[in-house]
C-alpha cells in the first residue's frame, strides 16, 4: 500500500549543488545508492544545467550511468532548458523538473532570464519531455520572499503555479528558498492557492534557514499536502540565493510525518547508512 506522505529526497542534487569543494561522483553514487535502500521512491539524483553555472553538478550524466536503480524508486534531474532535457533523457532519467521563481529578481540570477522568459524555454522542455512519456515536476522558487525582491505576493505565486500546471507539470513545488516563512506567512499564500489548485498537486519545500521548517511542514500536512521535499542530514541551498542554507532535514520530516499519525514507507535505520555517508563526504 503506498504511504500517506510522499518524501521527495533533494539532498543529491539540492544538497550538494552549492558546495564549495567537489564531490567526487563515486561519493555522489554512493549516496544516491544508499538513498535507494532506505524506502524513498523519489530520488532528485542530479541537474542537468550548465556548468559554467553549477560546476558542482557538471558529472550529472557520469553520476546517471553510475548509479544502480532499485525498482519502484523514481530517479529525477531538473532541466532548466532543452539543452538540459536533451541530456537528461540521454542520461536516462525517469522524470525531470523544470524551475520558475515567482520574483523577477530571482528569476534573473538564476535563469539569467525574466520569469515570462523561463516560461519560453521551459515550452520545448515540456513538449519534448511530453513527447517521451517523461513526467515533468514544476518547482517555483521565492514563494515567501526573494533575496532581492523582499516580500512575494500569493497573488504571483498563484499565478506562476497556474502557469506550471497549465504548461504540463503534475505539481508544483512551492520554495521557500530562503527559509523566509512562518506560520501566518505559509497560511496566508495556502489560503489563496487552495482556492484554485487541489492540496495534491502542491509539494512543500521548505528551507531550514529560520529554524522554522518543521512548523511549516507540519501546517502543510494540516492543510492537507502530502508531498514534501527534504535533504538528507539536511544539507544543501541554493548557490543563486545568498545565505540560504539546506533543505529541510530527511529525518525531521519524517519525525513529523509520524508525529501527525502519518506513513511514510522509510526505515529510519537504513536512512543512517545515507546520513553516515553524508557525514563521510564531508557534506555536513
Ligand atoms: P545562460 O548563460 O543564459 O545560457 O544561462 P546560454 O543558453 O547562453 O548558455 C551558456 C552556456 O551554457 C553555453 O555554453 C551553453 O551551451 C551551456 P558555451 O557555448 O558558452 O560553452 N548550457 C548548458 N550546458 C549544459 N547543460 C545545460 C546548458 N544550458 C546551457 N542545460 C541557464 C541560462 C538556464 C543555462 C543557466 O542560468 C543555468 O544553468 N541555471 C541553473 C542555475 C541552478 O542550477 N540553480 C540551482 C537550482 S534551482 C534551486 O536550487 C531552487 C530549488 O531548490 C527550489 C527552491 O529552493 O526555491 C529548485
Ligand atoms: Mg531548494
């Protein structure tokens, strides 16, 4: 029977993509292998963007070849353009992710491009990823507040997740990118996007900067989301998005998954062996 709570696991690709020294990609396989073992069926292995941008993520396509897939787990890579998806597809990966911000300042440092520009180029990504049966996960970054724009409006949020799901992606991933959210903050962009778009096409990602993303994974369950994405060890942020530190740790989610009465199909022992290894890169 699937779990009540889906974990998306990011911490391969979120978690490593700003490191400062590299991660050697026999270390990246292991993790990604470790991950595979412990229940989670959604493994964000990987991006698939330009090295110049991202040099940490530049051995996506050896990381791909390397890695040995357990069936029934998803492996995902996100594809900021044709040239991404195009790689990715020859790497083999099971489903892709395109990423938008609802600010325009964020939009630009890390897409090089206005918000309605990213959506031009996402066009191709989603007709070709269409076209080889490969679903297509939508992130939208700076749903709270951006690093240069301040304060986002639900009203643009709402109106950038209509836009992803419109163009094909099954979810929308809403980003708290810099772990700007409280409780009345998240309420008040859920309330205006509930109106219009089902709780299951909604995921939570949620940065840990404030200390507070727990709380605000927990509201989201409240509110009857049921997807959220989490880092292992919590480690991670975002190398356009000064300051912000990693994803919401795997284990803490999980913790209040169970603590709402939940399942979540992963076994907290061999989730270990992936924190041990995480430990042993260094990465935390
Ligand atoms: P650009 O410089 O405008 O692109 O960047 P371009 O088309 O002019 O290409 C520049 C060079 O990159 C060219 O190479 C292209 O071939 C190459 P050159 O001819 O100069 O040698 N190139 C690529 N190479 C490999 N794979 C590709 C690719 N695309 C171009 N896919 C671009 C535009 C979108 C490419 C760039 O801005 C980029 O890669 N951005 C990605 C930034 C990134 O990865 N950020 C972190 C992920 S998002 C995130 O963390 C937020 C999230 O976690 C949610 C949240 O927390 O809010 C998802
Ligand atoms: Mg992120």
């Amino acid at each position: 029977m699937a779990p009540d709570v889906t974990l998306f696991e990011v911490g391969p690709r979120d978690g490593l993509q700003s490191r400062g020294e590299m991660v050697t990609t026999a270390d990246k396989i292991e993790l990604v292998d470790t991950l595979s073992r412990t229940g989670l069926r959604k493994i964000e292995a990987t991006s698939f963007v330009a090295p110049r941008w991202v040099p940490q993520m530049a051995d996506a396509p050896e990381v791909m070849a390397g890695i040995s897939r357990m069936p029934g787990v998803t492996y995902a890579a996100l594809t900021p353009n044709l040239k991404g998806l195009e790689r990715a597809l020859a790497a083999g990966c099971d489903e892709v992710a395109i990423f938008a911000a609802a600010s325009e300042g964020f939009s630009r440092a890390n897409l090089n491009c206005s918000i309605a520009g990213s959506f031009e180029r996402f066009a191709p990504v989603l007709d070709r990823a269409k076209a080889s049966g490969t679903p297509v996960r939508g992130y939208l970054s700076t749903v709270i507040a951006c690093p240069y724009d301040g304060p986002t409006a639900p009203e643009d949020v709402a109106r950038w997740t209509r836009r992803l799901l419109e163009a094909g992606c099954y979810e929308v991933s809403l980003g708290d990118t810099i772990g700007a959210g409280t409780e009345e903050t998240l309420n008040a962009l859920l309330d205006r996007l509930l109106e219009e778009v089902g709780a299951d096409r909604l995921a939570g990602h949620f940065h840990d900067t404030s200390g507070r993303a727990t709380d605000l994974v927990s509201l989201s369950l409240d509110r009857g989301l049921r997807t959220f994405d989490a880092s292992i060890g919590g480690l991670g942020g975002c190398p356009y998005a000064p300051g912000a530190p990693g994803n919401v740790d795997t284990r803490r989610v999980l913790e209040v998954i169970e603590a709402h009465g939940l399942t979540h199909g992963v076994d907290m022992r061999a989730l270990e062996s992936a924190e041990t290894v995480v430990r042993a890169i260094g990465a935390v």
